[in-house]
C-alpha cells in the first residue's frame, strides 16, 4: 500500500464513521423528540410500572422473610428510589424541550453545513480515524461528539476553538499502513454489529410514531393501553397488599392513586 491508497482508505473510513454517528445522532434525537411528544403519558406510566414494581417486591419479600421483613425501612427506601426516578424524569422532558426547541430554530442550511463540518471534523481529529490518539483527545472528541449530536452549532465551534491543541498531529510511516487498515477493519466489524442491533430497537423504532399525525395517535393510544393494563395490574397489587399487612399501600410522602386516575376505558 502506498500513502495515495493509505490517504483514500482513510477518507473512506472517516465517511463510513461519519454515516453511523449520523445515524446514532438520529436516534439520540428521536429519543428526545419521542420524550417531548409523548411525556404525559409517558411518565404516568412509568409512576405506575415503578410502583407495581415496588408493591410486589414488599409482597414477595413478606412472604419470604415473614416478621423479619420491615416493612417501614422497605417504603423508606423505595419512597427515595421513586423520587429519583422522578426527578430523573423531570430533568429528561426539560432537556428534552430545550433541545427539540433548538433543533427546530435552524435552517435546512444551516444543518447541511454543520454537517459538512462535522465530516471535516472526523477526517481531521475523530479517534477511530487517527487510529493514534491519547486518553485526552478521546474524551475531548466526546465531547465535541455531544455538541453535534443536539445540533448545537455555536456550542460545537468554541468547544474545538478552545480545545484544538488537544489533538495531536500524526506521522504516518509506511510501516504503520498495515496496522491502521487492520484497525480499521475490525471496527468497521464492530459498528456493523451494533447497527444491526440498533436500527430496529428504541428509539429507531419509533421513527413512524414521530412522523405524523396518524402515527402520533397510535402511538399515544399505545401507551394507553399500556397504562391500563398497569393500572388493573395495580388494583390487583394493592388488594393483595392490604389482605397482607392490614394497610393500603403508599409511599411515605405520597397520597394513594384515587379512582379518578384510573384510566378511560375505550370501548
């Protein structure tokens, strides 16, 4: 291999990375965009899947343990749990809105350019691509990697501006061709894989629920459906953990899930 054919192998490389983070961009956005759409419904039926969840493992344990089991300690420590899985919730719709909000603002222009920019990016400092790199510039291009995912044009240019001394140039001897083409072809062999595990799962399979009207309300009847089975499997839950502890279950700053939450049955 002579540097003509190392130097093209390398660009065709750095547009076969440059393909599948555009394509995992695809799904960190969609992943956002879904969270906007569909977040009231979505996270009354994630309250509930954790509660179901947490009354069983009391009723499971109390069988287990019987006297030993305390159940005061239990409800402490899933009250805590339940509030951080709520607070994790909360803090994902809110970046979820800003990042939805920014991406709409732009152009198609100004997209297709930081596209482009974002290809010279890879050729010139992507890890994989320079195949020599430090601890220090992986972590910077990860960096960098997040900005282009949320399309944050601006946030992208002063983060390389201030941290382009990270990334060290290479010399590419004759003798190093081989290993580079190596290194390339097993990666190549790994993001294969991960692409065929990925492009069928979450969030790139909600692709069509994000594309229309009529997808929109599939998907939230959907989660409908969802949520009314979770709520009967809830009745069920709560009436086999009143026979057992003599109690209704709640958290211990929670009021209890009052009949006018239950679901509208669709007929």
């Amino acid at each position: 291999m002579n540097r003509q054919e190392f130097d093209e192998l390398r660009s065709e490389f750095a547009e076969y990375i440059y393909r599948y983070e555009y394509f995992l961009k695809c799904g960190y956005l969609n992943d956002l965009y879904y969270n906007k759409t569909f977040a009231a419904e979505l996270d009354r039926a994630s309250s509930l899947e954790y509660e179901n969840s947490a009354i069983n493992t009391a009723i499971q344990e109390k069988q287990k343990n019987g006297d030993q089991f305390l159940l005061d300690e239990f409800l402490d420590a899933a009250t805590k749990q339940r509030n951080l899985l709520l607070g994790n919730i909360a803090t994902k719709h809110k970046h979820a809105l800003e990042v939805v909000g920014h991406v709409e603002k732009l152009s198609k222009d100004q997209k297709k350019a930081f596209e482009e920019e974002y290809l010279r990016v890879i050729k010139t400092f992507h890890p994989v691509v320079k195949c020599y790199t430090t601890e220090n510039e992986r972590k910077t291009f990860d960096s960098l990697r997040l900005f282009y995912f949320e399309n944050n044009i601006e946030g992208f240019i002063e983060f390389l501006t201030n941290n382009k001394a990270v990334f060290k140039d290479v010399d590419y001897k004759p003798e190093m061709y081989n290993i580079v083409s190596g290194f390339y072809y097993e990666n190549q062999k790994k993001i294969n894989e991960d692409f065929n595990k990925k492009q069928n799962a979450y969030p790139y399979n909600k692709t069509e629920a994000l594309k229309d009207e009529i997808g929109m309300a599939r998907e939230n009847g959907d989660i409908r459906a969802r949520y009314t089975k979770l709520f009967r499997d809830n009745q069920t839950l709560r009436a086999n953990y009143k026979q057992l502890f003599n109690q209704e279950f709640a958290f211990l700053d929670a009021k209890d899930l009052k009949a006018e939450e239950a679901p509208i049955e669709n007929n």
